[in-house]
C-alpha cells in the first residue's frame, strides 16, 4: 500500500493526486475548523479584556480601602510660632491653639575628673570609685593596671546604662580627663561621686524642664514631652514663647479622593469601552450586549450613587458629581468647604458611624460581591469563558481528528481508484495493440 500511495496519481495522470486531496481538506478545514478557531480566538480576547477589567477593579478596592482609612479623616496638622519647640501631632490631638512659654530645659549633669592624664593609657591608680544616680548605687573598682580607658569601660558596662563616660581632651600638660554624664535628662539623675577619686561639677547639674502651657505651670524631666495632650507630641528645643496650632488636615484627605476618582473613572471607561455599539462605524465591543457585565458596573454605580446619609445628603454634597458617561468629577473645593464646615459628617458619610454603612464601606461590599464571592459576576463570567474555551478547544481537536480520519481513507480510495485506472489504461492499452495487429495483416 505504501508504494501504491507514494505513486498517488500517476495511474490518473495527476486526476487522483495529493494536491487534489490537500485542496479538498483545506476547503474543509475553512468550513469546519476555522469557525472554531475563530471562536477560540474570540473567547481568548474576552477572557484578556475581562482580566483588565478585573484588575481595574482590584485597583478601585485598593483605593476604597485606603479611603476607609480613620487617619485621613481625623488627620491633623501642627504649625509652631516661634522657635523654642517643635511638634507633631496625630489625628487624637484635639484641633485648637496653645501658648507655651520655655523658662527651663531639662539638662543632663556632668561631672569631669579633677585629675588630668598624659595619654588615653595612663593608669588612673587603684581605688574605689563610688556612683550614685536616680536611687541606685554601683561600685566601680579600680585596679592598679587599669588605664583611664579600662575605668571608662568598666562605668558603661556597669551603670545599667544610667551614666555614660567618656574621655575628653581639654588641651594643655596632662589634657585627657574622665567625663561621666546622666544619660537621661532631670533631676532625678544628678551624679554622685566618692571614694578614691575625686570629679568637678560641669554647670548647674541635672534640672527638670520647667515651661507654662496654656498659663499653667508644667515640669518635665525630659525635654520630649508625649504625656501632656493627647495626640500631640512636644520637643523643648531653647527657652522662648511659641505658639501651637492644630488644625484639621485636609491635603491627604483630597489627595485620597483624586486617588480614588481616578480608579473609578478608568473602571466605568473601561466597562463602558467593552460593552460599547457604534452605530456609524458599527464597531462593538468584546463584550457588547452581556448583561453580566453591565450589571457589574452598575451594582458598583448604585452602591455609591443611593448612598444618603441620615440628613439625606449624597456624594453631590461632598464635591463628587455623577457625569452622563457614568464618570465622576471631583469637585475638590466643595469637598474643602465640607470638611471645614464638618469634618466628621465627610467621614460619616464616606465611612460611616464607626466605620460601617457609609459609602466606601457598600461600595467595598459590592466589590466583594462582584468579583471575589463565589456566585461574583466576573467571577463567574470568568469560570463561564474558561469552560467554554475548554470545550472549544475540545470541539477543535476533535473536529481535526475526523478530518485526518476523512482524508485518510480518501486518500487509500484515491490509492485504490489511480491502481484501478491504471490496470484498465493497461489493459486498454493492449487490447488497441492486438486490434492493431490484426489490422496490419489484413
């Protein structure tokens, strides 16, 4: 059969060869596999474009996520006139202005060794060297080989990190002295030296931080200060007057809103794009004429759109308009005027009473409820394209498998017909011969 079939159409004189059979399958691959490649390859496009369409609703999620966010609600912000302290402020500070009048910087005590050294090894000599800070009490020992180094050492090692050493070089014959210094600020934390060696007080020695806030008489130990109104945290830098305001913060609030806009609006073009019907050009879109997906966008639409809150205000109130193309605009000095009129009404209605039923919190449902639950639009729109790509791809294959199945025995019968030809052409063929020859002798 093999040589017969590699002889195809010779029998025939080419009426029954390869090129015909090829001819004749291509034309049936046309009608019958093309249309489903066609399919497939449609399918593929929308099951793309419904990726794009499900990643430009992951990035709205991030944004209204982001949205229902206390912080950018009851952010704060602190300004200082004057310079003798700085601030920081959180969205527990209370919005107001202070006074503060810095008569007295906390300040660390220090102590410098009456005796000089030559050079950073010498031997301080031996003896006991007594400290005591904030109630607590250590024992430094030194020994006849320790260097003025060796005892610096042995004091930071030893004073639960309450004083710190150090050695200084003040100049002259003998220039290296041992500086011990409260490593906290306050007057709870001066030093006290005995025993063997003998220290010189350096300035006035540890003091509380004295300052009135608000004409009230405040003290300190520390020069940061966190404890005094709630929220706001204070660092005395000189001694002065200042003035401390707290004020609503709004730039991170509006900046949050463009964010979210911006989602949103590339979400609903995007939708829009794949569902659209030009009626000039009559060009459509992937998904032109599914309700699954303009149901999708509109459940996203209502959730913010119907949102009111109990004085029936709605997102027009807050700056943010609906356009006829399903868009918003951002209306950012109505929002402005809304948050300096009543910041906590913009929060209730975005947020909601403690974080619930307010716009962001149904609109982040309805996301949820479109995308991720297991009975989602796109989600199952996607499980929909996925099932019907695999039968696609099922139908195609075995589409093509008839086909070769077809064109196989087509080929054997053409096989068969060009050895039949060829026998009767042969056979023909001789019979003219003998009539020819019968012919001649006559």
């Amino acid at each position: 059969m093999a040589g017969t079939l590699s002889t195809l159409g010779i029998g025939s004189d080419g009426a029954l060869s390869y090129d015909i059979i090829d001819k004749l399958k291509d034309a049936d691959k046309s009608a019958i596999v093309k249309p489903i490649e066609q399919k497939i390859e449609l399918n593929q496009l929308r099951q793309d474009k419904l990726s794009e369409l499900t990643s430009l609703v992951r990035t709205l999620s991030t944004e209204v996520v982001n949205m229902s966010d206390p912080a950018l609600y009851q952010a704060k912000e602190a300004s200082v006139t004057g310079g003798a302290v700085s601030v920081e402020s959180d969205m527990k500070a209370p919005v107001g202005e202070h006074t503060l009048n810095v008569t007295q910087l906390a300040t660390s005590d220090i102590k410098q060794s009456q005796t000089g050294y030559a050079y950073e090894d010498a031997l301080m000599g031996e003896g006991t060297m007594h400290l005591e800070i904030d109630g607590k009490s250590f024992d430094i020992e030194v020994g006849v080989t320790d260097s003025i180094k060796d005892v610096v050492k042995k004091i930071n090692e030893n004073t639960d990190g309450k004083i710190e050493a150090s050695l200084l070089n003040t100049g002259g014959d003998n220039p290296y002295h041992l500086i011990l210094k409260s490593a906290e600020t306050g007057a709870k934390n001066n030093i006290t030296v005995t025993g063997d060696f003998a220290f010189d007080q350096v300035g006035e020695g540890a003091k509380d931080a004295s300052f009135t806030f608000d004409g009230i008489q405040i003290s300190r130990a520390s020069n940061h200060i966190e404890d005094l109104v709630d929220g706001l945290k204070i660092d005395l830098k000189q001694e002065g007057n200042t003035t401390v305001s707290i004020t609503q913060s709004q730039d991170k609030l509006l900046e949050g809103m463009e964010k979210f806009v911006d989602a949103y609006n590339k979400m609903v073009q995007a939708f829009t794009e794949s569902t659209k019907f030009d009626k000039t050009t009559k060009e459509t879109g992937l998904f032109q004429g599914n309700s699954a997906i303009r149901l999708a966008v509109n459940t996203l639409k209502d959730a913010l759109v119907l949102t009111k809150s109990k004085e029936g205000k709605t997102i027009a109130d807050f700056g943010l308009e609906l356009q006829r193309d399903g868009t918003l605009n951002l209306d950012k000095s109505k929002l402005e005027t809304a948050l300096q009129n009543d910041p906590k009404a913009v929060e209730n209605f975005f947020r909601g009473t403690d974080g619930r039923d307010g716009a962001f919190n149904r609109l982040d449902s309805a996301i949820f409820d479109i995308k991720t639950s297991s009975s989602g639009i796109l989600k199952s729109l996607g499980q929909d394209l996925k099932a019907r790509g695999e039968r696609l791809s099922e139908e195609k294959e075995s589409a093509e498998k008839r086909l070769e199945d077809r064109y196989n025995i087509m080929t054997k019968k053409f096989a068969a017909y060009d050895a039949v030809i060829a026998k009767l052409k042969s056979q023909g063929d001789s019979l003219q011969a003998i009539i020819d020859a019968e012919l001649a002798q006559k």
